[in-house]
C-alpha cells in the first residue's frame, strides 16, 4: 500500500469507486480506496434491490437522476463494463389525496425537466402489471425509463476502470484514525499503515457518521435496517393460471417493473425466475444490526396479498437485511466540510444511493479536481443542517 497519496476514499461501495472511477478520468490517479471487507460492494451496495428511478420529489434529487440513468444505459460504452440493467419502469401506487396531490406536484417538475412520466388511473395502473390488485388506489404514476440495475456490476465496473488508470484498491483494510493537523487532513492511519494525504473522501454509507467522528465531525447520518424477500414461484403453473376455460393468465408480471405501494412502501418486482418484494418497518430503530428478523414477514405478507394475491400461495426461499443511510431530510451531503480543508463528504442518500453513484461521484470529483461541477450543491451541503431545515426528499421508499 501507498505511503502517501493525493486522495484516500474510504468505503468501497458504489459511492467510493465512482468517485474513484471519476478522479482517475480527471488525471487525479494518486488515489487509494480503502475497504474494510474482504470484497467491495458487499455491505450496503451488494444489499439493496437495486432500483433506478426519476420520480423523486426534489428537483436536485432528479437532476442526479437524468445524469446517473444516462450513464447506466450507456455504461459498456462509457466505462468499459456491461452490466444488467432493466428499463420496464417503475409505478407507484397512491391510495390518499394527500400523496396525489404530492405527487402532481413532482410530476409537473420532472415533466418540466424533460422526464416522460405517465399519470394513470387505478384502471390502466392494474392493465400494466399482470396480478396486480389496485383496490384503494386513487391514481398512479409510471415512467418507462426507471428500472433495476446491478449494483455489483455498476461498482466493478468503475473499480477496474480506476485502477486501470493507476488508482490503488485495498481490500481487508480499516481506517482506524484521521490525522487533522492545524485544522486541516493530514493523513489516515489504517489497519495496514499509515498514509500522508491531504484529501480524504468519507464513503463509508451508513458508517459515515463513524468515519467522520475520526476527524472529529458530527456527521447527521444514521443507520437503518431493511428487509428484502424472495418468493419462489407458486408449485403449480408457476406464475400462470389456467382458468376453466382452458385460457391462461399471468398472476404476476413477467417484466422486471417496479411497483411501490407509496402508502405502506411496500414494493416488488422480478427477480429472475423468482419475486422480490419488501416493505419498510415504521417501528424500526436506527442500529448497524443486519439480522433478518423473520417475524417481520407475516406483517409484510399482509400487505403484500392486497397488493399482489399470488403472493399468498410462494414461498419465501431467503431473505437478507442491509442498511439505508438516513439524514434528517432524507437529502445526501456531498462536497466539503468547510471546518476541516481536505475533508469531503458523498453519503446519507437515504435509500437512494445506489441509482446516483454515477452523477454524485462525477460532482465530487470535480469539486476535487478543481473542475465547475456544474451542479447546485446546497441542498447536498453539510453545512445546511446548522441553518433553517430546507425541505427534502418526500419519496422515500
């Protein structure tokens, strides 16, 4: 390992290795990534269901939105990396008028920004999604760019393409301490030795506020867990009926759409030949623990069958939790933190992390490199939680 570099970014998920991938297309490759695990991408990143999506109701949300999803559907080309990446569309559900008024709301900004976004009836929202059950709903939006991607894939793909360009990775390697000399990063001392370095990027997802308690930082990230399931396919017809009349129909759909039920967030979507579904849990406290709990899933259950009845009939084959790194407005923070030079900040994407690695690790980058980001960052800024609360993120699933 290095003894001294220009830049340690610490955490080797998606966030890490994008801003590594993106420094390194920059000519800053004096770059070393530090990962805790055996492997990148395993904690939160290698977690989650892997959903892309432009339906958020922040605007600066949306805006990482188009920049990241234009990456994801032109990833080989640009990165070097094929990846699997679905666009069939996600679809939200709205049972109150409350969460329609909202949601016309951020139909029109994101129509405004150029987005596709249908606004559908509970009729035509049933006629898109084979065995979906829409009792309740009141109206709901769908957009046929959305889609699920793989996470691994996306974090490789940038991994290789920094250390192509001379970025060094170190796996099974801690960072323990953060020097902070005269009000400025000096270094960080890890698990397999210490690097003189002047910049250090704290990607550590859900242990961001650990990272940044290092260099003596109150970081207003929290961890939470949540649950993923993976229902086999019923025994008998799979996911096809046979009526009496000898004709057939789908019970589930056969496309990797997304489907959140806003009220409840509870949301599924395939999963090869099996259904992924999930739903967060109002009681959850914040907490590192990753342990399924199993009698969660009776309460998921009975949300899931109004929703989607087959469900009532699978089995659930495995079941995993990972971590949302939650802010209180639910908006990440990228950029510096102005009390300590040198110290930069790309975490607390409440959920949403994933789908905007790309543009949020190309907007540090250049905030790193020196280059114009080209971006608003002040709804992302540390800072903002010392002034008046602004208003977040309201599509939170």
């Amino acid at each position: 390992m290095r003894t001294t570099a220009d830049v340690v970014i610490i955490g080797g998920g998606c966030m890490g290795a994008s801003v590594a991938y993106h420094l390194a297309r920059r000519g800053v490759t004096d770059v070393v990534l530090v990962e805790r695990e055996p492997l990148l991408a395993t904690a939160s990143t290698g977690r989650n269901a892997g959903g892309v999506r432009h339906q958020f109701s922040h605007e600066a949300n949306v805006r990482l939105s188009i920049e990241s999803i234009h990456l994801f559907e032109h990833f080989e080309e640009a990165v070097g990396s094929p990846i699997d990446f679905h666009q069939d569309g996600y679809l939200f559900l709205l049972s109150t008028e409350q969460s329609v008024a909202q949601f016309r709301a951020a139909v029109a900004m994101q129509r405004r920004l150029g987005i596709e976004v249908e606004w559908l009836d509970a009729g035509q929202a049933r006629d898109r999604v084979p065995g979906l059950d829409t009792r309740g709903v009141l109206a709901a939006t769908f957009c046929g760019r959305d889609g699920i991607a793989d996470p691994n894939g996306v974090t490789m793909g940038f991994a290789r393409g920094a250390q192509a360009a001379g970025v060094e990775i170190c796996r099974d390697t801690e960072a323990l301490a953060i020097d902070v000399r005269g009000g400025r990063i000096a270094g960080v001392e890890t698990t397999r030795g210490t690097i003189d370095v002047p910049i250090v990027v704290d990607a550590a997802g859900p242990w961001a506020g650990r990272v940044g308690a290092l260099a003596g930082i109150d970081v207003p990230i929290s961890p939470l867990r949540r649950h993923i399931f993976i229902a086999q396919p019923p025994g008998e017809g799979g996911w096809v009926r046979s009526s009496a009349d000898g004709r057939t129909e789908r019970v589930a759909p056969d496309t990797h759409v997304m489907v959140i039920d806003f009220e409840t967030t509870f949301y599924f979507h395939r999963e090869g030949a099996n259904l992924l579904f999930g739903m967060g849990d109002p009681h959850e406290a914040f907490g590192f623990d990753t342990t399924v709990r199993w009698d969660l899933l009776a309460d998921v259950v009975d949300v899931a069958v109004r929703r989607l009845p087959i469900l009532a009939k699978t089995a659930v084959s495995h079941a995993w939790a990972g971590l949302y790194e939650m802010t209180p407005d639910a908006m990440p923070i990228i950029g510096p933190v102005a009390a300590i030079p040198g110290l930069f900040l790309i975490a607390g994407f409440s959920g949403h992390g994933f789908q905007h690695s790309p543009a949020a690790g190309r907007v540090l980058a250049d905030l790193i490199a020196g280059a114009d980001p080209r971006f608003d960052l002040s709804p992302f800024a540390f800072e903002r939680f010392a002034g008046t609360p602004r208003p977040g993120e309201g599509h939170v699933v």
